[in-house]
C-alpha cells in the first residue's frame, strides 16, 4: 500500500470517528472521551468491502475497544479512602467567593459547606468524593493524591 492510500485510509477512519461524535452531540447525548487503540490491517480485499460491512467493522473495533478501556477503569487509579478523609478538608464557602463545583459545573452557594483539597480547589462534598473513587487527581490541577 502507498503512503497515500495509507493516509487515505487513516483520514476515512479519522472522518468515521468525528461523524460518531458530531452525530452523538447532535442528539445531545453525553460523550465521554476514549483513548483508542488500533492496529490497521488494510488488505486488497478489504479495499471492496462494501461501505455497510466497513462501518459494521468499525463499530464492532470501537465497541470492543470502549469495552475494554471501561474495563481498565478508563486508565484511572482512585485515591485511598484514608488519603480522602484525612486530606480533603470541609470549608464553608464565604460571602464574595463566587465558584462553582467543576466536577458537576454548579454553583457552590455562600454558607454551603464544601470539600478543599490539599491543592485549595474547593467542589461538592459528594462530587469530589466520587471523583476520587475513580481518579486520584484533583479535576483541575492534577494535584495527586495517594494511592497505595
């Protein structure tokens, strides 16, 4: 295959991707950003397959390829329970502090009692805490947070 056919191919698959996406967003269903990993076999055959057995193909590579990587917990580590309680400290948010939780996006409202990580980033209690189950990186700084 030439390098041109082979970037051909590369940009078809590229192209089938982002239609998924636009199409998804479209229907206002949430997308959830997935690493993919592919080998690319491109045979002569494969070159007259009909354009419904390639996009059946390639919905079956990205199923199993979404599959597995919810499989590996999206690539996330969470951080201990004990590392949870003793480092995430409760504040109450003041009057003239105006911020909003950026795991769930909603305002943090004056006199609500939040969750501070040790970076000073300040979000909902209970989002901050689910957050950390899954991920032991502060959602805004990538502050870490133990694992072992």
């Amino acid at each position: 295959m030439s390098s041109d056919e082979y970037e051909g191919v590369l940009q078809d698959t590229i192209q089938c991707g982002i239609g998924t996406v636009c199409r998804m967003r479209d229907q206002e269903h949430y997308c959830r950003a997935l690493q993919l990993h592919s080998d690319l076999y491109v045979e002569p055959m494969a070159m007259a397959m009909s354009m419904s057995d390639q996009e059946s193909l390639m919905t079956r590579a990205l199923s199993e390829s979404r599959r597995e990587f919810e499989n590996n917990n999206y690539g996330m580590v969470g951080a201990t329970e004990s590392s949870i309680k003793k480092m995430v400290k409760k504040v109450k948010v003041e009057d003239g502090e105006k911020r909003d939780c950026m795991v769930c996006l909603e305002e943090l409202r004056v006199g609500f009692e939040a969750s501070q990580m040790p970076c000073s980033h300040v979000f909902h209690g209970g989002c901050i805490e689910r957050w950390l189950k899954h991920s032991h990186y502060c959602p805004i700084c990538r502050f870490k947070m133990p694992t072992n």
